[in-house]
C-alpha cells in the first residue's frame, strides 16, 4: 500500500485494514488532537460485507497483560482473548496516552451539556465501520486514547481531563501482529480542554 498521508477528518472517523506485518503510524497533525482507536478481527478478510467482528482490541485485557497504566514501546495491544494483536514501535509524543476512558456518545454530551445532536466518538466508530461495510459491535469497546492525558493524582484514586501534552507532527506507530481493522476518531470533544477546546484533522500513514 502506499505510504501517502490519510486525513483522519475533525469530528468524523474512519476505518482501514492491516495485513500482519504492516506498521501504521498516527500522526498529531496539530498537535492537540486526541484519536481514539480500535481494532478488530473479522471472519473473512480483507473486509467485506459479510465479514463479522470475531475479537477486538481490549484495555482491560492490555492493562492486565502489562501490568500499566498506559503502554510504551516494545508493549503489545491485546484483544479479548488475550491475544497479541498490535506494537507500538515508535513514539516521539512521550509516552502520554490513555486507556481509561469511555469513548464519549450522545448521552455523555447530555451529560456535559452538548446538546443531543453532538458528534461523539461512538458514533464515529460506526461511521469508520460502516464505510468498509462492517457492524459495529453492539456495546462500543474501550478505546486506546490516543495523545489524550488522563493524569493520575497523587492521591492514586482522581484522575483529571487536560490537554494533550504532544506537539504538532508527533505521532506514535504501531505494527500489526495479524490481519485487522483498525479504526480511529478524530475525537469531537469540545466542552472539555482535552483536544484544547478545538477538534482538528489527524493523520496516518501505512508503512
């Protein structure tokens, strides 16, 4: 596949698969931009419409597999059956991702007083899927939140939504371990200060 830029667009999301061997790398185009990401493996690939969801990338899993809070490089991202699905093999961003948070939907834009025609991430995923003709699972997974700080407190109990500490042009890079989907959104966020109050474009290129 060629190596050219992919535009994440701001707001949208989008969807693209990986042969095993292939190493894709997200790009903080801004440097402010939070992208939350998935991945999967399907019944058939490459993707068509009648490839289903088999596993998904996994947080809980990761975190237990690592025993971290937020993977670095040389760390694998594991599905839901404890399987190795993804690197990371590069990151020039230092290191500041998250694996706690909930991909934002309509009823947390309720919730922070967005109005109910927000756009949120779960539906982006969705949108991502739908493009390769493929049903999002029916329960949105956890995401890997990429460049989004989600500190822990000294008090080891409260975490916090900041800024995203990248700067404009980093990107982290991550090799796939077997054939998948990964999927991203350009994280629509606007109420809280972790895409700096502004959603923009990201970026991605595969390698």
């Amino acid at each position: 596949m060629s190596s050219q830029l992919t535009t994440i667009p701001a707001r949208h999301g989008i969807a693209v698969p990986l042969h095993a061997g292939q190493t894709i790398k997200v790009i903080n185009t801004h440097g402010t931009q939070v992208v939350d990401t998935w991945a999967f493996t399907l019944s058939s690939f490459p993707p068509s419409p009648s490839s289903t969801i088999v596993t998904q990338m996994s947080m809980q899993h990761t975190r237990a597999s690592l025993c971290r809070v937020i993977p670095k490089v040389g760390n694998g991202l594991y599905d839901n059956e404890r399987r190795k699905m993804l690197t990371i093999v590069e990151d020039t961003t230092g290191g500041v991702h998250d694996t706690l948070m909930a991909a934002c939907d309509k009823e947390r834009y309720l919730e922070l007083g967005g109005g109910e025609g927000h756009r949120h991430c779960a539906g982006n995923l969705v949108e991502g899927l739908g493009a390769l003709g493929i049903k999002a699972p029916q329960f949105t997974p956890s995401p890997l939140n990429l460049f989004m700080n989600i500190p822990v407190h000294d008090d080891y109990t409260t975490l916090s939504f900041e800024a995203p500490t990248s700067k404009e042009g980093q990107y982290i890079s991550l090799k796939a371990e077997m054939d998948l989907v990964i999927a991203f959104s350009a994280c629509p966020q606007d109420i809280l200060k972790i895409n700096c109050g502004k959603p923009v474009d990201a970026h991605f290129q595969i390698l």
